[in-house]
C-alpha cells in the first residue's frame, strides 16, 4: 500500500491489494495516521483490489466516517466488477463516489 499527499487537502492510496479481516484494522490505522490534518478528500484507488470482504467494507465506512467529521469525502477509484458489486449488493455505492476510468 502507498500513501502519497497529492496536494494539502487530498491524500491518494495506491497499491490495495485486498482488504480483508487479515489486514482491514492495520490499513485503516495507517491511512488514518498518514492524514494530514488538513485532508478533506481520500482518494482510494481499488484498480488492484482483488478481494473485499466484511471487514474491508467496515475499514471503508469508518474511513468514511473520520472524512466526514472534517466535512470531506472519500472517492473509490476504479474498483473492479467484483468490488462494484459488493458495494452495490451493500449499497454502500450510495454513500462513496465511485469514479471509473
């Protein structure tokens, strides 16, 4: 996984591989500490993501939720069939951006 400030309010994660009960608490832990006081907007790039399960959609909501204390967002970028769906089946889809392409 690599964490990289785009610029003083957006913060990009790259390299999300899976996001399973195996690793879920130690991603959201590192994200979180590699957000700059100032970021309102999380860019996570899901182009690499093979496998989400319950415990990647709790890491996504409770990233969701610290944004959304600092009134910002999180974007889901170009995740794949399988995770669209599992966001969709979840509905979750309604409460991320998700950008393709």
């Amino acid at each position: 996984m690599n964490i990289q400030n785009q610029d003083a309010q957006t913060v990009v994660v790259t390299g999300l591989l899976e996001l399973v009960a195996a690793n879920a608490a130690l991603v959201r832990d590192e994200i979180r500490a590699a957000l700059p006081a100032t970021t309102i907007r999380l860019d996570l790039d899901l182009s690499a993501l093979t496998f989400l399960d319950s415990s990647g959609l709790g890491t996504l909501v409770a990233l969701h939720k610290t944004l959304r204390s600092r009134n910002g967002t999180v974007r889901l970028l170009q995740p794949a069939p399988n995770v669209r769906q599992i966001l969709e089946l979840t509905c979750l889809n309604r409460v991320f951006e998700i950008v393709n392409g």
